[in-house]
C-alpha cells in the first residue's frame, strides 16, 4: 500500500480486519520493519487521539517519529498558487512539502475542511499536494472530506462487538454548537457501506450528506425511526453540506441528543462516538458511562487501525 486515505486503499476488508487482530495480539512483533525508518506527523489541527495512537502506533513498529504542528512550530504556510506572498505567510507548502520529505520515509497528514471553498475541501487540495510532491507515501490523520483510521477503528470495534451476522448500524446526528467538518460522518458511512452491513444515516433536514458517502444507507430525518432495533448507534454533528448553507450549523435541536430514552428504542444497542465529545449536547452522561458504551475500546483501537495501516505501507517500501 502506497497511500491511505479511504476504504478502497485498505483492499479486502476481511483480510485487513484479520490483520488488525493479529496486530492486537501482539503489538512488537513487526519491529523489524520500521527500523531506520522515519514518520513524519504532521498536524494542520488539533489532535489528542490521533496523534497519540498513531505515534504509538509507530513506536510499535520500531519507526523514529518527528512530530510538526505547523501552527505551532513552523513558518505559516501559503497554499494557493498564484498568491502575492506580502502577508503574514512568508513559505509556501509547494516547497515546504518536499522538503518534508527529504526528512523522513512515510508522512501523516491532517488537515480539516476550511469550510472557505466546497470545492477546495471536497476535493482535499492539501492532503492531495502532499501525494503529489513530497515522494513519500501519506496517510491520512483525517482530512476534509474523511478519517479513514477513524473509521477503520469503529469496524474494528464493531467486529469485536458484535452479536449477529448483519448488525444494524445507525449513524446519528447530534446537536454541536460549532460547525464541524462530515469527514467522520463521510467515512463512517463509507467503510460501513463496503462491509454490507445495514446502515441507516439519520439528521435532521438540511443536514443531508454527499450522496457519494451515504451510497445504498438509508436515510431519514426520524431519528426514532432510525434508532428501533437498532445494534449499533455511531452518534456525530457534521455541519451542513449543501449549498448555499455549506459549512453553517442550521440549527442545534436538543431533540436529537442521544439519551437513555433514545437509546432504548434500540436492540440494546451499543453506543459509539470518535471522542471528543461534548455530553449532553451529543449524549447524555448516562448513555456514554453505561457498560454499553465502546467510545474507550473504539479510541483504543485507533493504536491498531494506525499500525495496520504503518505495517502495510512500510511492507510496500
């Protein structure tokens, strides 16, 4: 594996899921691959998780790791060409990027939507320039448009969890009081889509995602509806994704909190979240600390769902 950045990168997801539980059986026993070799983290964003899990991740594979907060411990970078630099930018990431990747042998990039420019976002102008000019293999650490290590992790979870052949999964919105990117949204929706699984994306109108993401899920703006007998609930805001609202919180209806009321709609479901979350805007204290909660198991296979990913591209070296 070269890149990473979606479910179609990880190939045949049986085989990436075995990979993961023969990973989590035994965390060292791929030193041998990352020695010499160099991760380069690279953090357009903030991050706890993420950062954690996947320098962890490396550590497990013998990698050396630098880390880089761009906003924090470099030049502020220009991204668009064509730009009179006369500003507070004063390098540009067209040769910030290969410089990069004189420094180090695998690059992690993340970098959230801007919500400036749909176009600019949908099509991941940063995560795409790194591709293309650092000659190093990158992964995403979640980008505009998806968290594909994210995501990977919430099916592993759910393999671990679960109690039928074909689980329903609900994707829920839940009320945010920021505008957030759909990139977990996207990609949750993605990787459970590819597995056949029953998916069911409930929000509220308005809130309607990329019809590329949502594929064969059924949608619906009932959440109660969404929620009977439900195995699964992935609670999550995203911000509206069509125009002319793109990017904007339309509404924070406290109706869609995920409660223990709603939650026993469900088939004892179990409830899930990629953290951080903000309780009793999302769910209510009750749901996230009940036995039925994975949002601690889920951000514990965020170290596994990485080192896969680092032990297949260090394999392609």
């Amino acid at each position: 594996m070269r890149h990473f950045t979606n479910v179609n990168d990880i190939g045949d997801l049986r085989a990436a899921l075995a990979e993961a539980i023969e990973v989590k059986k035994d965390r060292f026993a791929f030193t041998h691959l990352g020695k010499n070799k160099t991760l380069l983290m690279i953090f357009f964003n903030s991050s706890l998780r993420t950062r954690l899990s996947t320098q962890k991740a490396a550590m497990n594979l013998g990698m050396n790791v630098i880390v880089l907060d761009v906003n924090q411990g470099a030049w502020k970078l220009e991204t668009e060409r064509g730009v009179i630099m006369d500003g507070d930018k004063p390098e540009h990431l067209l040769e910030a990027i290969p410089v990069m990747g004189c420094y180090c042998d695998v690059i992690g990039v993340r970098s959230f939507a801007r919500f400036e420019s749909k176009k600019d976002d949908y099509e991941e102008k940063i995560l795409t320039q790194f591709i293309q000019y650092s000659g190093r293999p990158v992964f995403s650490m979640e980008a505009a448009t998806r968290h594909p290590l994210q995501s990977f992790a919430d099916l592993i979870t759910i393999e671990e969890f679960r109690k039928t052949d074909r689980p329903k999964i609900v994707l829920t919105w839940a009320p945010h009081p920021k505008s957030l990117p759909q990139a977990v949204a996207n990609s949750f929706a993605e990787w459970i889509n590819a597995t056949g699984y029953e998916l069911v994306i409930a929000n509220p109108e308005g809130y309607d995602l990329d019809p590329k993401f949502v594929g064969g899920a059924k949608v619906t703006h009932n959440q109660d509806e969404a929620l009977r007998g439900a195995d699964f609930v992935y609670a999550k805001n995203w911000s509206a994704y069509e125009d002319p609202n793109y990017g904007k919180v339309l509404n924070m209806d406290r109706s869609w909190t995920v409660t223990a009321e709603k939650m026993a709609l469900t088939n004892n479901a179990y409830f899930m979240h990629c953290l951080p979350v903000r309780r009793n805007m999302i769910v209510s204290d009750d749901v996230i600390e009940a036995p039925t909660s994975l949002v601690i198991p889920e951000a514990a296979n965020r170290e596994i769902s990485a080192q896969v990913v680092l032990k297949r591209i260090l394999e392609s070296l």
